[in-house]
C-alpha cells in the first residue's frame, strides 16, 4: 500500500470513529474573519484547512477538526458559527467533500482583476495547536 493510499484510510477511520469531522464554513472574505472563526473551534486540534477564494465577499473554508463527542461538539460549533453570522455545515457523511475537498485550494480571480497570486502552505501545525494557530494569525 503506497502512502496516498494509507492517509486515505487512516482519515476514513479517524471520520467512520466519529472523533474526526470536516467542516465547510462560508465567511465574509476581510481581516480577523480567521480569528473569530478560530474561536469557534478552538481548543480543538485543526488536522485539515483549506481556503477557497470565490469573490470578494465571500470565502469557503473546508477544514478537518478533532473531536471527542460529535454528537455535542458539533451542534455547539455550527451554533457559535452562526452567531458570528457564519454558514457552517457538517459535511462529514459527504462521500464526494470527503474525496475532493481538499483538492479545492485557491480559487477564481473576478473578471478584470489583474493581481498576483499567494499561495501559502503549512506542513505541520504543532501538537500544542493554540502555538501553531497564533503563527497563523500573524500571518494572516
């Protein structure tokens, strides 16, 4: 078995266990939108993020959070997103999100827009995630 081939299944157990979930999140596209969505998830361990730029107005976040009890945590997720006026979804049970979501990186420029691209990459956000996410945020 070749390395894709064994994330594969390692993150289908990890979701089928139900301590894993991917999470789509559409957020206004302007500054501390990652900071106060962070917010939402955190002290949770973020395993998977991806940024999907669609217009100005908006952004689509796919990203992969560990859990220990799905049935509470998500329901408060999604709740707390709202309240930030933030459409979030479980999307874990999607078998198509599941194989190509994390494919969907970057996105579309609006029509006339001549500007250069960034592309940024994290390898390995450390173990004490609040460290890792703070590195982020400068960033950002």
């Amino acid at each position: 078995m070749d390395f894709d081939r064994l994330r594969f299944v390692a993150e289908r157990a990890r979701l089928g266990e139900g301590k894993e979930v991917l999470l789509s999140v559409v957020v206004p596209d302007k500054p501390k939108v990652f900071n106060s969505m962070m917010k939402c998830i955190l002290p949770r361990a973020v395993t998977e993020f991806s940024y999907r730029f669609g217009d100005r107005e908006r952004a689509v976040i796919f990203m992969s959070i560990m859990v220990q009890d799905r049935d509470t945590e998500i329901p408060e997720i999604l709740k707390c997103f709202e309240s930030k006026g933030f459409q979030g979804q479980d999307i874990s049970d999607n078998e198509l999100a599941k194989s190509h979501a994390r494919y969907l990186i970057g996105g579309r420029l609006p029509e006339g827009v001549d500007i250069e691209e960034r592309l940024y990459r994290f390898g390995k956000i450390p173990t004490t995630t609040t460290i890792g996410l703070k590195g982020v945020c400068i960033l950002m």
